[in-house]
C-alpha cells in the first residue's frame, strides 16, 4: 500500500480578521470560536513538538489575520528557529510597527523558512476594508520577494489581471495560488457552483500570454476538476508551471485552542482536540478516514466520478471533501450526521 | 567537595586547590571572577545574577569556555530572547529562572530550543 505523506498542518494563530471577505470559508468557525483566543506560547512549542515527532518540517501559520496575534513575530520566529519551513497566509494588512519587525526578523532567516502567501482580492470587485489598499502595498513593498499572491474565485466573472502588475512592481514570488471559494452549509458564503467550476477553470485563458511573459506559475488549491479542463489548457499550464494537482487531502486545521478538524468548510463535521491523537500521522490519518467514509458515499462532485479513471487512478480527488458532504447534505439530510456518530465510535485496533 | 562562595578575591587565595562555584551580582563580572577563581582553584561554575530580564541581559561571546548559571528574573520579550539562543547555545550558560507560572511558557521556549533552562524555587515555602 502507498504510504500517504501528511498534509502541511495549519495553525491557526487567532480567530480575529481585518476584513470581511464575501466568500469567507472560515467565517463560520471564527463566528463560533472566541474572538480573543490567541495561540499560547505552551501550545505552540506542544505543536512543534508534535509536529517535529512525526517527520514534518513545513507547517503553515493563518487565522483570521495571523498577523492579530500579539506575538505573530516571535512566534513565527520561533517556528522558523525550531527548524520548520514556515508558510503565512495574510492578508498583509497589518500596523507599519508590526511590519518593520516582521522585516527585520525574516531578513535575518534562510530564504525558504519563511515564505508568505498573500491573498488578494481584486479591490475592483469586492468590497475593502478602510486602508486595506495601502496597508497592502507597504507589505509587498517590504515582504515581495518572500511572498507569493493568493486569490480565491466565487465569482465565474472574477478578474486577476492586477495581480501581474503587483507581482512585477513588488518582485514577488512567481507563483500564484488559485482556491476555490466553497459553499459552507449553513453559512451563506458566496461561493463557486461545482458546475461552474468549468467556467472558471477556462477563463484563466484570459490571461495566458500575462501568465506566460510573467512567468507566474498557477498552482490550484482543492476543488478543481481535471475533467473541466481541456487537454490544451492542460498542455499550456504544465508547460508553465509543471504538473498541476486536482487534489484534495486533509488541510487539518489547529485552532488557537487546539481543536481540530478536517480544513475550514469540514469544521463543523467531526471536531477533535489535537491532545487526542499520539502523533499526527495519526491525526492526518483519522480525518483522510473521513475523507474516505464520505467518498464512499458519494464518490465526486459529479455523476460520472464513480466511473473516473483519473478518479480510480488518484489523479484527481473528484472534487473536494466539503463539496461531496454538501451534496450529501443536499441528497440525503440525516446521513452526514450518521457517519459523524458512526466515526467518532471507538473502533478495534487495526 | 565543591564550596560555594562569592566572588572575594582574598577568600579565594585562601581556598587554594579546591573546586569552587563562585558567586556574582552582575554579569559583567562572570570573566574576572572565572579568572580569579582558576588561578588558584578549579572552577565548576559561576552562577550569576541578572536583575534584568535576559532579554536584556548583555550575554558576551568572551564567556566562552566557562559554566554559567545565569539568574534571571524573566525571559523579556520573547523576539529578543530568539535571537540571543544561537548564543545561548554556543555557551555553556544556563538560564535559571524563577518558579512563577509567567515564566513557564518561556522556560519551555528555550528548553525546546535546546537552551538549558534550570527553575529556581526560591521563595517557596522550606518545609
């Protein structure tokens, strides 16, 4: 049997935000969580610890804002000096005073410890929050060359073409994060249909001759489709930015109080405290366990998934984990609720 | 048998040939009480005292080569304190901090950071 490489863990530093972004996949789990809880410095060094026993060097640090921890520098720092290659995902909006420590500290470090992950929303087509613009750029101007741009879709009309200006002005790194907005149920996100997951996978045409003369290599995060992508848009995005992944795996999501659980739009589904689990292979495995239990199911995000070869193959995960238990929440109310009891039931020892 | 005893060059010579932990009130001294003890003793350790935070507690390369139990009253600020164990490391220095429940996080910090960390009970009631 192939051996599974964990999942990168996500900590969540605090729950708090500066913004309020329309598609937010978080907002549910910050809404319920306590607002000033902030991740003490005994539980980091207990993840770090945790983390390390394992075998895994690469973390990544979030929220909210990561940056609204009071010790966001020091703790980040710390990660770094533990040895980990440490991954933040902000919106870099944070206070000049907090960004001129972040400079100083990340200049002192290899490189590859710290990177950042920025994700931008095009001001043009969602609503900003006071300041935001500038606060941005003064993060890029500081941070660019350790910072690749992220941008989530939930609109089929969405539009990147100011991040190529961003990229160049601020040497950033030249790579682009593409998500996928998911419907949280309940929660009233806005978010991409998965029959529209085509439609968006094919308007990054728009941008081909930007993405090849920047040479800003796509990469997607879960949710896409392989069969809603033609073999010439294939052909040009690997060429450019190699192979490209329709995965989906357990993101697994530490809160500051260390409760766990699959990845944001799953968090309200099967919630552990991180002090359950003896190691986090272990942990990593429990929630692909999950994973597995709702793709027994319902196999993928469309009807044909069960009879996939790419599916069957591993090549694509059929959508994402969240989009089958939104479907299995549309389809058959009561069942998700079902393997929830079922799964947190002690099992025999394998 | 190792005698504890501070940094008074006078009883120093008088111990001649024992193994001393000699005592000091201000990290500047730790060189000169190492010198005074070695050149007529062996030296075990020098436990020195800070009354500031070893954050801002100036820790000198020159300390190199001699055994430290380096009393604090607090970590400081924890940015500060990352950056001073590289060095922490490369000494033979031992932080020694008080037993209050403030200052657990940061012995945790620099013992997993490989910083040897010692929590002192002074204060607590001798039964």
């Amino acid at each position: 049997m192939r051996r599974l490489k964990p999942a990168m863990a996500n900590i969540l530093l605090t729950n708090r935000c500066v913004r309020s972004c329309p598609y937010c996949f978080a907002g549910r789990q910050m809404a319920e969580a306590e607002a000033d809880t902030h991740l003490s410095w005994e539980n980091a060094v207990y993840l770090a610890d945790f983390l390390e026993k394992t075998g895994e060097r690469r973390l990544s640090l979030l929220g909210g804002e990561p940056s609204l921890h009071p010790e966001f520098v020091a703790i980040t720092a710390y990660f770094a000096a533990r040895g980990f290659n440490v991954t933040v995902f902000t919106s870099g909006i944070m206070s000049s005073a907090k960004l001129g420590e972040l400079a100083a500290s990340v200049a002192l470090l290899p490189r590859e410890r710290v990177q950042f992950v920025c994700n931008i929303n095009n001001p043009e087509q969602t609503p900003e929050s006071a300041g935001e613009t500038e606060r941005l750029h003064a993060f890029l101007k500081a941070m660019g060359p350790w910072t690749q741009a992220g941008f989530n879709i939930y609109r089929t009309d969405y539009d990147i073409g100011f991040l190529f200006d961003l990229v160049e002005r601020y040497w950033m790194r030249r790579r682009l994060r593409l998500g996928i907005a998911h419907p949280i149920p309940g929660a009233g996100n806005l978010s991409i249909a998965v029959d529209d997951i085509g439609k968006v996978i094919a308007r990054l045409e728009v941008w081909r001759d930007r993405f090849e003369s920047a040479r800003l290599k796509p990469s997607f995060d879960c949710g896409f489709a392989l069969c809603k992508i033609g073999d010439e848009q294939l052909g040009w995005l690997t060429r450019l930015a190699g192979r490209m992944e329709f995965k989906c795996s357990p993101a697994v999501d530490i809160t500051p109080d260390m409760q766990v659980y699959c990845c944001f739009p799953l968090a309200g589904l099967a919630r552990k405290s991180v002090f359950d689990f003896d190691s986090y292979r272990q942990l990593v495995n429990h929630y692909r366990d999950l994973q597995h239990r709702l793709r027994a199911e319902i196999p993928g995000i469309f009807p044909e998934c069960g009879d996939c070869p790419h599916h069957a193959e591993g090549t694509c995960s059929a959508g994402g984990a969240c989009q089958i238990a939104g479907r299995l929440v549309r389809e058959n109310p009561g069942r998700l609720s079902d393997i929830e009891r079922t799964f947190s039931e002690p099992r025999l020892p394998a | 048998m190792n005698l504890v005893c501070p940094h008074e060059p006078s009883l120093l010579m008088r111990l001649d040939g024992r193994t001393i932990l000699v005592r000091v009130d201000d990290p500047r001294d730790i060189v000169p009480a190492a010198g005074d003890t070695r050149s007529r003793n062996k030296l075990a350790r020098v436990l020195a005292r800070s009354e500031a935070p070893l954050a801002e507690t100036a820790i000198a390369e020159n300390w190199r080569g001699i055994a430290v139990d380096l009393a604090v009253p607090s970590c400081g600020p924890m940015l500060a304190v990352l950056k001073l164990a590289p060095l922490l490391r490369r000494l033979e220095v031992r932080v020694v901090l008080p037993a209050e429940p403030a200052e657990f996080a940061g012995a945790k910090v620099l013992a997993s950071l490989g910083v040897p960390v010692a929590v002192a009970l002074t204060g607590v009631r001798d039964w």
